[in-house]
C-alpha cells in the first residue's frame, strides 16, 4: 500500500512540476516581435536606440523590463517626451507594459531600448543580436538590424525581427 501511495505522490509532483515547465515556454509563444531596428552609432558614441514593434497575443498583460546584448554595458527601455519645451529622455520605471492583445510600437521619440556603455560603434549593415526580458514570457532573442546614422524610420528592414 504504501508503495502505491509513494508512486501516487511521485507521480502528482511530476506532472506538477512539467505544468511549471510549460509556462514560461507558453507564455513565449504570445510575445510577437517584428521589425527591430537601430542606427548606427558614430565612432565614440556611449548609447544607441533600438525600436521595434511587440504584439500580445496572450490573454494577459506582459511587461518588457530590460534585455542584453553582446559589447552593451546595460540595456533599459525609456521613454522620450517633451516637456516645457524640453526634450526629456528617461528610464520607465518598471518596464514598458504589453496589454493583452494589442500591440506596441518602440520608436524614435517615444518607447526605446536604450542600449548603454557600448564596446564599440553600431555598423551601418551589420545586426545586433540581442535579448529582451519579459517579466512573464522570458528572456527573447532579437536581432536589430543597424540603419543609417540619424534615420528617423528604417530604410533596411526584414519583417522577422525575433519570436
């Protein structure tokens, strides 16, 4: 008897736990990301934007809290406004909220990726392999692809950015 019992629990805890497993691979598939793109950045230059378009397919809000990538010191989304006249550019405390089933678009202006402390400049033509951090769906691979300095919009898109 008590072996059944045991089996029982075993079994409980494991079908438990691959219920854990599931979601964040779950939660993944309902962040849609197309059309990541940043500028080139001059010889010296300490940041970049990146800028991007984030679907919600899933029936919850998501968040985008940070991300990484290679040769960037620190990766945060701001926010640019202007206030007074002014133009200000700040961290979004928190991160940047994805509502469920709509979409966000990252653009320069508003909502960015601001990628901090760089090794080395951003090259016109090349891609910067990256990863963005949802609080539910997780860490995302994405690749910005690197336009010319100062545009306002892309000139050099592919339509599949990440997830």
């Amino acid at each position: 008897m008590k072996a059944i019992i045991t089996r029982a629990l075993v079994a409980l805890v494991v079908v438990a736990c691959a219920g854990f497993a599931a979601a964040p691979a779950l939660a993944a598939d309902t962040i849609k990301i197309e059309n990541a793109w940043t500028r080139a950045t001059p010889p010296g230059a300490a940041a970049g934007g990146g800028f991007l378009t984030i679907t919600n397919t899933g029936p919850e809000d998501d968040t985008l809290v940070g991300g990484s990538a290679p040769g960037v010191g620190k990766t945060e989304i701001h926010m640019m406004e202007v206030k007074d006249g002014i133009m200000k550019m700040a961290p979004v405390p928190g991160g940047l909220t994805i509502p469920a089933g709509e979409t966000v678009t990252l653009k320069p202006g508003s909502y960015h990726v601001m990628f901090m402390k760089l090794d080395k400049p951003f090259v016109e033509g090349e891609m910067l392999d990256a990863t963005l951090t949802f609080a539910k769906a997780g860490d995302m691979p994405v690749h910005f692809m690197i336009d010319k300095v100062g545009v306002k919009e892309p000139t050099m898109m592919h339509k599949h950015s990440g997830n």
